[in-house]
C-alpha cells in the first residue's frame, strides 16, 4: 500500500508521539510505503526550522527524523 501524508500529520507526529497523527503514521510505515514529494520534504524541513519549534524539538531530532524519512 502507498500512502501520502501531509506535512501538517508529519509535524503533529514528530511534536506530539502519542498523538492520533503520530498513530496514523506509525501504522502507515507498518503497513505500506509513505511517499513523499520533494515539495513536502522541503517544507517540513522549512516548518521544523522555524524557531517556534526549538523549544519542542532539538535539530539532532530534526535531522534524524528527515534522515529516516
């Protein structure tokens, strides 16, 4: 199954790990492929940079979490 998630599920699951989101998208990876269109990947990473996100998010996590997807 091929499943395509918008950067605002993305960004809910990273911020909130018990969130509906992030339930969403750990069952998503479990059971299918999640595509990502350069678009997407480059505007969650311009979300997460975004200094609001500092406090709830460390750019090691950030790097990480953009390398495993």
């Amino acid at each position: 199954m091929r499943i395509v998630c918008d950067t605002n599920i993305v960004i809910s699951a990273l911020l909130m790990d018990t969130s509906i989101p992030a339930q969403a998208l750990t069952k998503a990876e479990a059971q299918g492929v999640i595509l990502y269109s350069d678009e997407v990947l480059e505007e969650i990473a311009a979300v997460l940079s975004r200094p609001k996100f500092a406090r709830y998010i460390d750019e090691d996590d950030i790097i990480g979490f953009l390398a495993r997807i």
